[in-house]
C-alpha cells in the first residue's frame, strides 16, 4: 500500500494545486472566460472567491456528462454522490459498487492510460496521483480534469467537496460529508466508554507466510479510524513512516492485545471464508503472542477497510467490533 499524506497549505495554495484549467482556456495571459485577469496574478484573494476557483474548468461548460475515475476512492465517492450513471470508465482495481466492474478500464490510479482515457471522450477526469507528463497530455487533448488528494480521513472530506464542486452538486456533497462525520462521531462516542487495547493492523504480507509483513503506522487513513474505533497503534510512534516494514520479531516484541491482518482482502465469500482460515492458521503458530492466547486476531477480507471514501463509517466500525472482540474471527 502506497499512500502520501499531503499538507493543504493555505486555501489559495491548495485551490492552485488541486485545480487544473485546460489548456484552451489560458491563452497566454487572457482572462479565463467570466473571470478577470487579475485572479490569475494575485491567487490570494478572498475565500468565497477562491472556493468558487474550484470548479473554474467547468465555468463555461455544462455539467460533467462523462466521468473517468482513476482510484476506487474515487470510484465509490462518485458513485455515493449520486454520479454513477455518468461514470464511464474506472481503474483496474476498482472493484465497488459492483457495476463498476463491467465499465471499461483505465489504467491504474499511480499510472492512468491517457489514450483510454481519451477513447471514452469524458468530460471530466478525476485523478488522484497526477505527473506534469499526465497533465500535459490531458490539456493537449482538451480533457478538463481534477486532482484529489488521498492518504488521511481529512483527504476523504477534502475529496468528496472537490469532486461535488467539479460536478456542481455542492449541496449532495455537503450532506455525505455530514452523514459521515455524524457516524464516526457515534462510534467514537462508544469507544470512549470502553478500554483502549494495544493494536497491530498488518496490510500486507508474503502471502501464505508471516515474513515481509507492512504494518500500519501514524499520520495515515487506517490508524486514524483506527483511532475513533479506540484501539492504540502499537507502531504510531514518532519516527515512524507510515507504513512501516516489520518483522515477525518486532510483533513478538511489541506483543500486542490486538492483531488486525487486512492483507488477505478477496472478492468472493468462499475466497474471504479461505483466506480468514488460512490467516488464522498462520498467527496461530505464535502462541507466545497475547493476542493469539486470547483469540483476538482477526482477518478483515474486505477492501471497504483500506478504501479511504464514503465506507469510512462501515470500516471503522468493523475496526470498532475487531478491537472490542465482538463479533468473533469475523
């Protein structure tokens, strides 16, 4: 797992970053169309003005018709958001809802296929990991595109309100965001009441062995829901990266009270009943460990647990039930 936790910076910088004008609309230093010349010298302007720069690729154009997702974040916050009929082409490894399975595929989220992008004359491409070679090439062919960060819980907010400003459905995307916040609160609210077990979440590993484990660290997605479903992150030290590569030794050491192994994620519920026992069987052989004597490691087999986007509710509540032992191995 590959994710960069990105500082905002002030708002200007950050509308400046995340929003790409097309090439046709900047002809050398003319005004974007309804838009005085002065915004594109002097970026620091008022906030409700550069809340409105956010959706400028799309000023003089229509509601996006066409969306190409480039991440199964992407993907599902489009989809929450009430866009998915207008979704047309996703990336390999988007794989929810279902029916996004049999839109065509565009590439990765780390290296998008520009000419399958281009076949599908989408109106709108978001990304989510953009190289000045993506964007030149999607300004030579006129393709409006958006960039979204990702890594942390605040990226998920940050966007849900991008990618709802590009497609002019403000309103919708204030609302999911709300809905998820409430959820999260709530299940904070309980976490509080309860103990705050020492956890270990492993998000990959040789499979079939416990050696080249990549366990969660601080300052990323999982250990912050990991944080509201009241578990303590063995490995969110200071110095630590974020998802730091450890050895069946360090687990040993750290001994956790909780060991949440989310390396094993399938699509099937034959394949996610297989691999839970094949987990299982493998911690198992460590009886030295305080979370094997107790029975509380668990195998989360869902990729709804390592998708940071409107799931976040349903993943930290699963994180929730695993760091509380409700629910048993499940």
């Amino acid at each position: 797992m590959a994710t960069a936790l990105r500082s905002l910076g002030s708002l200007s910088d950050f509308v400046w970053e995340h929003v790409r004008v097309p090439q046709p609309y900047l002809r050398g230093s003319e005004p974007l169309p309804g838009i005085s010349a002065k915004i594109l010298v002097h970026p620091r302007l008022t906030i409700v003005l550069l809340l409105l720069a956010i959706t400028l690729p799309l000023a003089a154009q229509k509601k996006p018709q066409r969306i190409v997702s480039t991440a199964p974040s992407i993907t599902e916050t489009l989809f929450a958001l009430g866009l998915g009929e207008k979704v047309v082409g996703v990336s390999q490894f988007c794989s929810f809802p279902p029916e996004v399975e049999k839109l065509p595929k565009v590439g990765t989220y780390v290296k998008p296929d520009v000419e399958a992008i281009a076949r599908l004359a989408p109106d709108l491409v978001v990304l989510q990991r953009s190289s000045p070679e993506l964007t030149d090439r999607l300004n030579a062919l006129h393709i409006a595109f958006i960039e979204v960060p990702h890594g942390t819980l605040d990226d998920v907010f940050t966007g849900i309100q991008l990618i709802g400003n590009a497609a002019g459905i403000q309103e919708r995307s204030a609302a999911l965001i709300g809905q998820i916040r409430s959820s999260l609160d709530a299940i904070l609210t309980k976490a509080k009441t309860l103990p705050s077990p020492r956890v270990l979440v492993i998000v990959d590993r040789r499979q079939g062995t416990l050696t080249d484990l990549i366990a969660v660290g601080p300052n990323n997605y999982v250990n912050q829901i990991l944080e509201i479903a009241g578990g303590t992150n063995v490995l969110a030290k200071a110095g630590q990266p974020q998802y730091p590569r450890i050895s069946l030794e360090t687990v040993l050491r750290e001994n956790p009270d909780v060991i949440i192994d989310l390396s094993g994620t399938q699509e099937t519920e034959a394949a996610r009943q297989a691999s839970r026992a094949a987990t299982l069987s493998l911690w198992n052989q460590n009886a030295e460990l305080t979370a094997v004597r107790k029975g509380h490691v668990y195998a989360g087999t869902t990729n709804s647990l390592v998708v940071p986007g409107p799931r976040t509710p349903i993943a930290a509540q699963r994180l929730f039930d695993f760091v509380h032992g409700i629910g048993g191995s499940n």
